[in-house]
C-alpha cells in the first residue's frame, strides 16, 4: 500500500482525539475500521505508530516522526489546494507577461505604460545582449514578448513560428563628452571622428560590421572599439577616454552630448517579438500598440532627438 494524504489526516486525528475511539467517532468510522487501517498504515510505514492502552493511545518514536513529517506537509498542500483554485477562479485580465528586451530605456517604458492598460497583469522581465538568446526564449516559451532590434533592414533573429514586428527605426547617435569640441555641433560627420577612440555595447547581430563598413566609406579605420555595458559606456565617454555610439532614444545623462550623424550612415530598427502559437492575436496587438507608444515617449524625452525629429520626419511604422 502507498501512503496517501488521507493516512496521514488520520494518523493526524488519532493523535489529536488520543484514542482510537475518539477519533473513530470524529472520523465517522466505526472504530474496527479505524484499527484495521490503522494497522495497514503501520505496515506501509514498516512500524507501530502508537502504543494502546487502557487509557488510549500514545505514539511512538516512528508515529512522532510521522506526526511530525504530517506537521508541514498537510498545511502546505491545504495552501497548495486553495492558491490552485484562487488562481482558477481569477478573471482572463490577470494573465501573465513576461517581457524581455536588451539595454536601453524602451523596456522600462513598455512596462510601465502596460501597468497602466492592464494592472491586474503579473509582469516579470529580463535583459539581454544578445537578440538571439531572446529569440531562442520566445520559440521556448520562456517569454512571452521581446523588445529586439537589428542593425538598418537586417533580418530579425530567425526561430520557426516566431512573428516580428516593427516599432520604430531610430538613426545612431554619437555620445561626446561636455568638453569635446564637437559636443555644441547640431550634428557631427563622422570623418570628423577618425581620431577618436569608440565604444558600444555588445550584440551579436552585424552592427559591428556596418560599423566598420560606415568608417570605410568614411575613409578611416576605427582605432579601437570597447564593447561594454552601458553604464561603463558613459563612464568612457564622460572622462573622455572614447566617443560612444547610441541609440537616438538614449535619454540625457550629465556630462554628455549625443549628436546625429550626417547622412545617418547607421539606424537601429526596434522589433517587439512573439511566439504565433502562444499569444492571442488581440494581446500580441495590445503589447504592439503601446510600445510604439512607449518607444514615442522616450524619443519626445530626448532633447537631441526631437531636434532631429523635427528636421527629418519619421514614418509611423506598417
């Protein structure tokens, strides 16, 4: 026989009532059904788990491991059973999303601006370098929505059944510090950089690349790249150690200028990703719509951009 719950409810009860005829009658059992289960309790569980006498019934060194073992078990799955059926009792509004994006202020944004359409919805988010790993967590379900981009018209991270969709393409920027001599420039070419050394946050799309082929156009090789996180990018940038390259929407950070590039050699496209099979066409829409809202509200909050933005207009996207 294997012990189920209900042996150790009576287990329970027999030690609470302190004789089997107690507990037989708080059971509603007669009490040879009591002690004929009792017994095969005791043989499942190798050992007697009470000593009888004339004055009821007191447990033993195994029946107190028993009860003890008994003491966490029964209130976690009672708690297991009422948290199961609150959350089959709760109303569609209150699902899940699970958000992912890499560096930059649009995931933040996006968050926030769900919370206030949908605040019954449990959030959880991650970050990531790499738009692959993104993508690899959307075909596995670990993710239910991801903010990714690639480098101009680049294909999105491929995965089967994976459905992108644009939210906004963003030109380069350059980030200089206060003191460059190009920082109070209305934009910068990028010839006038060959100098200088450059730093960026890692990917694993062909940014670089297009990086690399831009300065060529340009009729320099960069010096050095540093590949970095963000905040040890603006760090570099502010001691001036090197000029960063950045999105538009980067938001304004004390000691530094972002500034558009002539010609806008370089543009990032903003992707908001999804899994076909998983996501209702309805939600994929909703989360849709308010990151390009989202990505609206952060570019408005550049100043830099803004300035940009009124001098060459941006489509809305399809």
């Amino acid at each position: 026989m294997e012990l189920e719950l209900r042996h150790l409810k009576t287990v329970r009860a027999i030690a609470d009532a302190g004789s089997l005829t107690r507990a037989a009658t708080a059971l509603g059992l007669a009490q040879p059904a009591l002690s004929a289960q009792l017994k095969r309790i005791e043989r499942a569980l190798g050992g007697a788990l009470f000593e009888r006498s004339r004055h009821g019934v007191r447990a033993t060194a195994l029946g107190e491991l028993v009860l003890e073992r008994s003491r966490i078990v029964l209130p976690a799955v009672t708690e297991l059973q009422e948290e199961a059926a609150r959350f089959a009792r709760a109303p569609r509004t209150t699902e899940r999303l699970r958000l992912g994006g890499t560096h930059g202020p649009l995931l933040g944004a996006l968050v926030d601006r769900l919370a206030g359409v949908a605040p019954e919805a449990r959030m959880t988010t991650c970050t990531s370098w790499s738009e692959r790993e993104l993508a690899e967590q959307l075909a596995e379900g670990r993710l239910d929505f991801a903010l990714a981009g690639t480098c101009g018209s680049a294909a999105p991270p491929g995965a089967e059944g994976l459905v992108w969709r644009e939210v906004a393409v963003d030109p380069v920027f350059v980030m200089v510090p206060d003191g460059h001599p190009l920082a109070r420039h209305a934009e910068v070419n990028l010839t006038e950089l060959a100098e200088e050394e450059w730093a960026c946050v890692p990917g694993d799309g062909c940014f670089g690349d297009c990086f690399s082929v831009a300065c060529a156009r340009a009729g320099f090789t960069p010096r050095r790249m540093y590949e970095t996180d963000t905040a040890s990018l603006v760090h570099l940038v502010q001691v001036g150690r090197a000029v960063g390259l950045c999105r538009a929407t980067f938001p304004t950070t004390p000691g530094i200028r972002t500034r558009p590039l002539t010609g806008t050699p370089l543009a990032w496209r903003h992707l908001l990703g999804w899994h076909a099979a998983t996501q209702r066409q309805d939600t994929a829409a909703t989360v849709l719509a308010q990151a390009r809202m989202a990505h609206a509200g952060v570019a408005a909050s550049s100043d830099s951009y803004a300035e940009w933005m009124a001098v060459h207009r941006v489509p809305d996207p399809p």
